[in-house]
C-alpha cells in the first residue's frame, strides 16, 4: 500500500527523484507549520517520514530492516517488501490510472533511502497474514491498537475521524476502521463484524474516491456482506 504524497514534502526538492534520508529531513526542516499543532487535520506524509527517522534511530538499523526482521519475517509475510525501485521483483504490478479517458502509466519514480510514509509492497495473502497478526495482538496490544482507532480530539473540542495511521468511519451504521493508497489500494476492517476487505489494485491515483476505485470496490463488498448477515444469508467463515 501506499499513502498520500504531500505536496509540502517534496516541494523542496524539486524534480529530484533519488532522495536520501538527509535531504528528505532538510525539505521538512525549509517546510513552513501551516497552523497550531492541534488547530484542526491535514495529511502529512512529513509525520512519518520523520517517525521512520526516530525508528531507524531507536532500532539501530534501516526501517527496511527492522520491517523485515520484527514483522514481516516473523509473520511469514514471504512476499512483503519496502520500495525499492532499482529491484527486480517477480510479478510486481505496474501502476495505472485514467486521464482523457485513456489507461496510463503512473510514474511513480522517487527512490528514498527512507520511505517510510509510503511504498510497502505487498499481497492479499500477506496483508491477512498482517490483519490476522493485529487482531490477535501480535503486532500491537489490544489497548495500542483501540487508541490508534479513536478519533483525534482537536484543541476546540471537536473530534476528527483520523486516529494513528487510520481513518475512523461509518458503514452501514457500523464502525468501519480504514486507510487508501494512491496507487488504487485500501485496506479496511470493520471490527464489530470481524470483517477486514483488502482491496489491491494497479490503477488507482485518479479513481481512489469513486466506485470503479478501491474505495467503491471496499464499500460495495460491505454492503453485500452486511446486507446478507440482515437478511439471515449463509456467510463464508
């Protein structure tokens, strides 16, 4: 999956496409704060990026590394990899979206020392090999993981439907925990059900919030499960 680029981050760096972690810091650093912290949301990839920095740095060793060593390995998670756009990976899906009406490339180009805001690689089977390891306290404590699903409270008072890393919605009436990537991926869980829908496709950038994207395949999936467990429908255990 892959998250969000923010604009802020990379504007700094220009058309540069091989970026080490220095100068990824030094872009953040020229950055400007847009508001308060705690005044209201936006996205930031910087977040995270500079969280990879602080892991690197407490782990003693490259994010890329640690992933491997403390999760995926451990997870058998056999096909689960971190960006790495000079490797030749068998069976890796290219990227696509829709502009003019035509199928292009996307040109997904940038190679970061450290892109720990975005470019996991990875498959439906390895992603529940992850789903089933969260649910079961592998990963995270229950307690991290039910903070990391509640919605931020904002300095007036006002809750926000962004937790740690993850989107805090509705479905159905149901609570629907959930985070998209740009290149046509999502990944969402609806725990009171104990349902989880990963979604993995190539063509996304463009198509991310309508129904031919990731996100009308998720929701259309939820509703015929949900709709079918009202209807007193069998479902596949």
């Amino acid at each position: 999956m892959t998250g969000y680029l923010d604009d802020c981050f990379f504007s700094a760096l220009g058309e540069k496409t091989d970026i080490t972690t220095a100068e990824g810091f030094q872009a953040i650093v020229k950055d400007s704060i847009s508001f308060t912290p705690g005044k209201r949301h936006q996205y930031s990839d910087s977040g995270y990026f500079l969280l990879g920095m602080i892991i690197e740095n407490a782990g003693g060793q490259p994010y890329r590394d640690f992933l491997a060593e403390q999760f995926f390995r451990p997870l058998g998670m056999t096909s689960t990899f971190i960006l790495d756009q000079w490797a030749i990976v068998k069976r890796r899906a290219a990227g696509y979206t829709i502009r003019d009406g035509e199928v292009i490339n996307s040109r997904w180009v940038w190679q970061e020392e450290l892109p720990s805001h975005w470019g996991v690689f990875s498959t439906v089977i390895d992603m529940a090999k992850w789903d089933q390891a969260l649910a079961t306290g592998k990963v995270v404590m229950e307690s991290t993981l039910n903070e990391m699903w509640t919605p931020a409270t904002l300095n007036d008072g006002q809750s926000y439907p962004y937790g740690y890393g993850w989107e805090v919605e509705q479905m159905a009436g149901r609570r629907m925990i959930t985070h998209q990537g740009l290149s046509g991926t999502e990944y969402s869980i609806l725990p009171d059900d104990k349902l989880t829908i990963i979604v993995l496709s190539n063509l996304g950038d463009l198509l991310d919030l309508n129904e031919i994207g990731s996100w009308g395949l998720t929701r259309g999936i939820a509703r015929r499960y949900l709709f079918g467990v009202e209807a007193g429908l069998p479902q596949t255990s």
